[in-house]
C-alpha cells in the first residue's frame, strides 16, 4: 500500500506466460480475471501493468 488510494501487488507464482519459450507474463490472462474484480469490489479507475526481466 502507498497512501489510501494506491497499492501494488507481485504475481510471482505459477505466472501465465504467453508462451514456453517466451518467459513473458501474459498480462491479458491476469486482466480478465483480476480487473474485474477489483473494478466491482474497490471501484479502480486505473491499472498498469509492468515487466521486469
């Protein structure tokens, strides 16, 4: 958590990548499921997503 409004989370265990080789977390797979979600319980106006290899 940063202040009232902002919070982070890592998902770091059995990451959805977009494919085997390409060890590239698939975003889409994470925004379908947890967006919709957090729009319904906290009322999100924004989300980004980052990549860091």
């Amino acid at each position: 958590m940063f202040n009232n409004s902002d919070f982070s989370f890592n998902l770091n265990i059995n990451t959805k990548y977009i494919g085997e080789k390409v060890k590239i977390p698939d975003f889409n797979w994470y925004a379908e499921r947890i967006i919709p979600y957090l729009s319904q319980e906290y009322h999100i106006i924004e989300y980004k997503f980052e990549f860091t290899f």
